[in-house]
C-alpha cells in the first residue's frame, strides 16, 4: 500500500489480488450462499476451494503452505467473502486468520507441522474458543481451568458463541493454569474427538445463518503437555496480539457488507420507479446513497491505513485498529440500515439480499472486540 499524492492507494500486487478474490467470489462463494444458508454451514467442498486458490494461508509460512500474505491481503479477502455472504466469509476467516495465526505465531515446530498444512489446504478446520457465558470482552475473566498433573493438563469450563464449533478438527483453547489474573492464562491445542470435549447445537443467530456457532463444554479433558501453545502463563497476551489481526478482518467484513449494500441499493434505485420516474431521480434517495458513498469511502481508508500500519510495525497501530474496527462496524451498520429503507417493503423481506446483510453485519459491532472496548482503548490511549 503506497500513499500516492497524499492518498492512500492500494498497490498493483494487492489490486490484482482483490481481483483474482473477487472473481473467485463471484465463480465460487455466491451461487452457493442460498445452500449455505439453509444449511447452516458451507459446503463442505468449498473448504478445499478456498484452499486450492490460496485464500487460507495468508497467514502462514511458506514452509507449511503458506502465501506469506500481509494484513492487507487478508482485509481484501474478508471485504470480498463478506460481499457474497457474512456466514461463508467468518467460517473461513476464524479458521485461517483468528484461530491458525496462534500455531503459526507460537506454536512449536511439531504443533505447526501437524496442524498448519491442513489448514491451509482447506483439509482441516480451526475454531478458538476464547469467549465464555460469563467473559466476553473481559478476556482476563475467563474461568475455565486447566490443571497440571503428572499426566498433562485437564481442562474444565464452558466456551460459548464458537463459531465452526460443529465442524472444527482442532479447537485453540484458552484456560485459566493460575489465579494471577491476566497473567494466569493459557492456550491449549485440542483435537475435536478428545475425551471430555462436546460441542452443544447450533446456535440459532440473528445473522450469520450461514456460519457453525456453538457451545464448547470441556469436562475434565486430559491433554498432554505438548498440547500448551505458546508460553505457559502467556496466553492473553497472545490473544491480544492476535485480536489486531481480527479486527482487521472484522473491519473489512464491514466493508464487503456495506459496498455490496450500496451497490444493491444504487441498482434498486436506477431501476425502480416512484410517481413516473426513477427512484434515483429524487435528490433525496440521491443524497442518501451520496452520504452511504462517503460513509464506506471513509471506513475503507480508515480500514486499509490500519492493516498498512499493522504490517509495518507502526507505533499507531494499535489505535488504528481500534478506529477502524468501531467505525468500519458502525458504518457498515448504517449504510446496511440505509439500503433497506431505500428498498421499502422490499428490504424487509427475507428474499432480498439486503436484508441478509443488514442482519449480517449487526454482530461486527460485537464481535472481535465491542463498539464499548474499542472506545475504552482509544480513550485511554488519549491520557497515557
């Protein structure tokens, strides 16, 4: 990403890439959306899709099958996916960006080895379970625990909202090994199949219908020692350096959802016609569509400067991040909302894609951080 001309510009290899995700969006991802929806999940044979065109490795080294992609190629991608569907693009984001950027960044070279290929084949599938009934956003509130005896760790406790739950080979699973707080957490590689580990059904969503979210309940699972990953002690703060990357992806979820909205919206209103002429001709339906324009103008440039930084190491990043994941969410929400009043009757009915979005991207101002933690993160950043 170049600033050209005091503008931010995306280079020709990131264009090209939008592209080529674009197009394999278009061939691949929307004529199956309908059965994905109805289904609960996508088909299984996208997995391998999605593998075979690079798309679940960006993350990932070389070595284990990787593209060695950046933050900003996996924006692309999450903008993309979530044009043609939210369900579809958060099965496939948790997999490769939320849940395998842990073992690629601090797993062992065993633990990479195993788990890494096949996730990036589209042969395997990741889920993190982080969030619990009781700690959402308070991370450091986690109250599973994972206890040392002489055979490993046994792990106890709920997880809640898991998205790929039901169809996940490998959970990264965050316990509580002390009492010392933040301090006290850790990460844990857990095969689907081992003893103690059930997964509850699907959770009926608002949106997302397309996407596998259950209840993870952990029973005195025994897992060896070989099963930590990263530092005993030190997962949240791997979490926390891996939340940069999902609020990126989350973002520009946000920014798929919001484009294609405007653009369905834009064609409605070229097409539709009130009191003898199009609905475009009335300077209100025009300034409306005009303010959605520069609501996704805005969060673009917001999103994209953010994952630039975050792959440069800027000292800014953080706070970036932070701006981008509320206002890309909120943007999204409002320009979604906007469609379905331009619709009309329409927009409220189940047929139209809007109003899929429109309860689609209603969790990006939850998920991954809420509008309420990235708030707290850029005010606190103002008096420190």
């Amino acid at each position: 990403m170049a600033d050209t001309a005091g503008f931010w510009e995306v280079d020709q290899e990131h264009g090209d890439f939008q592209l080529s995700v674009r197009a394999f969006v278009d061939r691949q991802v929307r004529p199956i959306v309908d059965e994905a929806e109805a289904a609960g999940h996508p088909p299984a044979a996208l997995w391998k899709e999605l593998g075979a065109a690079g798309l679940l490795g960006l993350a990932v080294p070389e070595e284990y099958g990787g593209g060695e992609g950046d933050a900003l190629a996996v924006a692309l991608l999450a903008e993309e996916l979530a044009r043609a569907s939210g369900g579809i693009a958060v099965t496939a984001l948790v997999s490769a960006y939320m849940a395998a950027p842990h073992i690629a960044r601090f797993g062992t070279a065993e633990q990479r080895a195993a788990y890494l290929p096949g996730i990036v084949a589209g042969q395997r599938v990741a889920a993190i379970a982080v969030t619990e009934p009781g700690a959402g956003s308070n991370v450091a509130g986690i109250t599973s625990r994972a206890t040392r005896t002489d055979a490993g760790f046994v792990l106890n406790g709920t997880k809640m909202f898991i998205t790929n739950a039901g169809l996940a080979d490998v959970f990264v699973v965050a316990a509580r090994t002390s009492d010392e707080g933040h301090r006290g957490i850790s990460m844990f590689l857990l095969e689907a199949g081992t003893d103690g580990l059930s997964v509850g059904r699907p959770l009926r969503k608002m949106g997302w219908h397309a996407s596998d979210t259950r209840e993870v309940v952990l029973a005195d699972c025994l897992v060896p020692f070989e099963a930590l990953l990263g530092t005993e002690g030190r997962g949240f703060q791997q979490i926390m350096e891996a939340f940069q990357l999902e609020r990126i992806t989350l973002a520009a979820m946000g920014l798929g959802h919001a484009a294609e909205c405007l653009r369905l919206a834009t064609d409605y209103a070229a097409s539709r016609e009130v009191f003898g002429s199009p609905l475009i001709d009335l300077q209100t339906a025009r300034h409306r569509l005009g303010a959605m324009s520069v609501e996704l103008e805005a969060a673009r440039l917001l999103t994209y400067q953010a994952a630039a930084r975050l792959d440069a190491g800027h000292p800014g990043a953080r706070r970036s991040v932070a701006i981008a994941k509320y206002y890309a969410a909120r943007a999204a929400n409002n320009i979604a909302d906007d469609a379905v009043q331009l619709f009309g009757g329409s927009g409220f009915l189940e047929e139209t894609p809007v109003a899929r979005h429109y309860r689609d991207v209603r969790i990006l101002r939850i998920g991954g951080g809420t509008d309420e933690i990235q708030l707290e993160i850029l005010g606190k950043g103002l008096t420190s």
